[in-house]
C-alpha cells in the first residue's frame, strides 16, 4: 500500500506545483495583455517564483520585484519598488550631472503587491504613481 501511495503522492504535488505555475504565468500575461504599453521590461523565472518588470510611461523608471518563497502563496513573501528618476536636462545642473540618480522605494506600492492580487496591485501602483512621484520629487526639492 505504501509503495502506490508514494508515487501517487509525488504526481499530485508536481500536478498541484504545475497548477500553480500555470495561475502565476495567467497572472503575468493578464498585466502583459491590459498594461503592455506601459511595461518596458518582463522577467520571470520558469516557476514564476520571481517576477520583475519596469515601468517607464512615467517621470522616472519604476522597477518592480515580486519573489514568492512558495508557489502555493498568492500572495508574495517579498516585493520591491524602486523609482529611478531619469535625468532631465532642465532639472539637473552641470554639477549634478556627474552624480548617479538615487532611486526611492516607493513603499504603498510594495504593500500593494503584498496584500492584494497581482493585476489589482498593478492597478493601484498604476493610480497612485503620479501623486507619489510628485511627493517624491517635492520633497527632494525641497531638501
């Protein structure tokens, strides 16, 4: 009895791991198919336990990084969102010219993708981008 139930065992957690990696691959095609013309890059890896993209329609570069340490989460364990300003030739001085751009974690972004579905996160990180962005670069100004 043993013996069946072992491989049996072992096909229904690699059919539950392929099932999952198929939702995850839904996912990321779903955001491809509604918001592709704001993506510049897509990464992932094949079991889609690692997701990155940019976001470049915007006054700076966005990188997002989203890695979930199991695949049976919905939810990631990890989320990363960066915003690199892009240099601008009214804004930035000769001086500042030679200085690397810092980027800003832009964190209601990364508690978006942790508490809410993949595409909905997008959406939100999509909406509230602009009001951010103002805040970020205002209070660097100010500075």
């Amino acid at each position: 009895y043993f013996l069946v139930f072992v491989p049996f065992a072992l096909i229904t957690v690699k059919f539950i791991i392929l099932m999952l990696s198929i939702e995850f691959m839904f996912k990321v095609r779903l955001i491809k198919e509604l918001y592709g013309n704001q993506i510049g890059e897509l990464f992932y890896s094949l079991p889609y336990t690692l997701i990155e993209f940019t976001l470049e329609d915007f006054e700076c570069k966005v990188t997002v990084s989203i890695r979930y340490s199991d695949l049976i989460l919905t939810l990631p364990s990890q989320a990363r969102v960066l915003a690199w300003p892009l240099r601008s030739a009214k804004r930035i001085s000769a001086a500042d010219r030679r200085a690397q751009p810092v980027p800003s974690r832009l964190s209601y972004a990364e508690n978006a993708l942790k508490t809410l579905s993949l595409p909905e996160a997008y959406a939100e990180i999509v909406l509230e981008l602009p009001r951010a962005l103002k805040q970020m670069f205002y209070s660097q100004e100010s500075d």
